[in-house]
C-alpha cells in the first residue's frame, strides 16, 4: 500500500492565545506546519476529491486560530480533530506550532509543540 504527505509549511497567524493575561491583550505570531497522510490512489487523474483542498484545509486552521485558549496543546489537537472531521480517511497527521518570542523575560526564541496523531 502506497502513501503520501500532503504538507503546508510556514502558514503564519497573528493571535491571543496564553496562559496569561498580557498574551490574551497583546497578541503574538505564530507559525504552523501541517502534514497530512493519506493512502494513494492508484490514479488520481487531477480530482481534487482524491486528495485534499488546500484552501480548506488553510480556512480549518485559520478559523481554530481566532479562538482564544490557554495551551498550545489544546490548540494542535482541535485544529488535528477539524482537519481529520473534514476529512475522515486521512491515516495520520503532524502539527508543528511555533509562538515566536513567549514572554519569557530576557529570552530569545521559539516555544513549539509538535503533535502527531494516527488514525485507524
């Protein structure tokens, strides 16, 4: 059985999320990888419904962004669960999410989750 990955990388939001209150008012960027695999077909014969939407799968993401939430963790698994809700005969997906520069005093840098989900 063949497979292959659909991957949108660097996809970039302005958002609130945080445990605190000052991430909740001010707002940071972050960055996502998505990595989808789906079990090929043996002749796709450029039909979309073969494979996945990229737009969709972009306004899925866009869409769980705007939702305010406390950890990063809550935020891959549901933007995981809508994307795999879409779409139920995915095989498994990858969630990186980056907050860039976490207010974390004097430090520079990432904060990252990365989230890995298998479906059978």
């Amino acid at each position: 059985m063949d497979f292959y990955q659909v991957a949108w990388q660097g996809l970039r939001f302005y958002a609130y999320h945080g445990y605190f209150p000052e991430e909740r008012i001010l707002g940071n960027w972050y960055e996502l990888d998505v990595t989808i695999h789906l079990e090929s077909t043996n002749d796709i014969q450029d039909d979309l419904n073969q494979t996945l939407d990229y737009g969709q799968v972009y306004q899925i993401c866009q869409d769980n962004m705007k939702v305010p939430v406390d950890l990063l963790e809550t935020l891959v698994e549901k933007i995981g669960n809508s994307i795999f809700h879409r779409w139920p005969h995915i095989k498994s997906l990858q969630l990186s999410l980056r907050k860039e520069n976490p207010p974390l005093g004097q430090s520079k840098g990432n904060a990252c989750i990365h989230w890995n989900k298998t479906f059978e």
